[in-house]
C-alpha cells in the first residue's frame, strides 16, 4: 500500500502541462496526423492518407480560443512537459463549449509511440483534471476513445475513468446532444468513460 502510494505520487510528479500558444497548433496537428501512430487513428476516424483533414480544417476544429486562453470557459489546449528533461512529449485539451456546467471532455496524443506506455497520459490527465476541479470548478470529466483503441482505454481507466452508459443530456447542452449522441468513430464504435471529482 504504502509502495503504491508512492508509485502514485511519482507518476504525477512525472509531467507538467502548459498552455498551449499559436506556434504549438501546426505541431499539435503534425503530432496527430503525421505521426508514427497516425494510421492507426485516422483509419478509426474513417479517413485514410488522402483524405485526411489538412492544417486548415485541423484549425476550423481546434478553433484559435484553445491556444489563445480567450474563452477558458469553452476549452484550452496544453502542451505535455516531460519533468525530467523537460522535453515536450504531447498535448491534451478539454472541451466544454458543448457540455452541460460543471463537465468536461478530455482529449490528449502523445509525440510518438516510443513515448507511450510510460504513464505520461493518466499523470497529463489528472494534472488536467486536478486543475480544473480545483481552478474553474469542473467535476465531471469524460473521454470517449475508439473501442478498438484499446491502448487509450486502458489508460484512461489507469486514471480513474469508468466506463459508463451514455445518457447525452446528462453530459451535453440540450443544443448538442444530437451533433455528440454518436461518436466520431460512428455508432457503437467508442466508450464512454467518466471520471467524477
Ligand atoms: C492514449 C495515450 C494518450 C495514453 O497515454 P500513455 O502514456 O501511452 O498511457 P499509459 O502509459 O497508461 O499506457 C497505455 C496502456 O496501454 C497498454 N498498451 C500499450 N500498447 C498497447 C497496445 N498496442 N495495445 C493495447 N494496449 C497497449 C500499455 O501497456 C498501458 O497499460 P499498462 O501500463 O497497464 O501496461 C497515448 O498512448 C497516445 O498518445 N496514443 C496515441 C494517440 C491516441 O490514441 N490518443 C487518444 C485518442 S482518444
């Protein structure tokens, strides 16, 4: 127990996250799409090399307000500081333009592969959560992975989320709930899963 707590301890000390600007977007959007595991996630998403979105549609998505801290109260990108060479290794960023007051939805991709593994996504993620429970009041996060991404999901369940039944209007605006009901990776294809603080 006492070795756990401090397995635990350490893996949170192990990242610090920092926001994100406009000279991170293009990176953030190379280390999404033209990274080592990028195959595998755009053939998820239903896209394949040549239709894949460009850095333009990347920015009608991941609007500028996530780099510039303008709207906090809709969303904000960060980069993912590896504490112990201080090496940039990911991003993760919350939404909440579209969520009911109080809840949030994560997201977050690391550099490469080789940086995978290593609990750097549950240590970002709770960094995150801890921040915005403790700075904005959220208290309901969720994230909402590919099935068939099994590396995400056990990560996401390593940071405490639990799978859970998707009853939209429990999570989203009345406004979005049609748009959020299915995923992006078509219907049945995700899970749900959600962490309560
Ligand atoms: C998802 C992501 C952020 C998780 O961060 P991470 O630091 O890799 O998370 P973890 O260190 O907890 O490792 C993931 C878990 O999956 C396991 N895993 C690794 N490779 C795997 C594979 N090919 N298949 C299944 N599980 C795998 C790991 O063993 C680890 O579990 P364990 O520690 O119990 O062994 C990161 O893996 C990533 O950037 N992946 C690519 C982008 C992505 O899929 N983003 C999520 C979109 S929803």
């Amino acid at each position: 127990m006492f070795f756990y707590f401090i397995f635990e301890k350490n893996i949170f000390k192990m990242v610090q996250i920092v926001e994100a600007t406009f000279d991170d977007r293009k990176k953030a959007y190379n280390w999404l799409f033209n990274s080592d595991f990028s195959d595998f996630l755009i053939k998820l998403e239903g896209y394949t090399r040549d239709t894949l979105p460009s850095y333009e549609d990347f920015t009608g998505e991941y609007w500028d307000f996530f780099f510039d801290g303008s709207q906090p109260e809709n969303g904000r990108c960060y980069k993912i500081i590896d504490n112990q060479n201080n090496e940039e290794v990911g991003f993760i960023y919350y939404m909440s333009f579209h969520t009911k007051e109080g809840v949030a939805e994560i997201d977050a991709w690391l550099k490469s592969l080789e940086y995978t593994g290593k609990g750097i996504g549950p240590s970002a993620i709770n960094k995150l959560v801890e921040k915005l429970n403790k700075e904005m009041g959220f208290h309901t996060f969720f994230i909402r992975p590919a099935k068939e991404n099994t590396r995400a999901v056990n990560s996401y369940k390593k940071a405490g989320f639990k799978e859970t039944e998707l009853i939209p209007e429990k999570y989203y605006k009345p406004e979005f709930i049609e748009e959020y009901r299915k995923s992006g990776y078509g219907e049945g294809k995700d899970i749900f899963l959600v962490k309560t603080v």
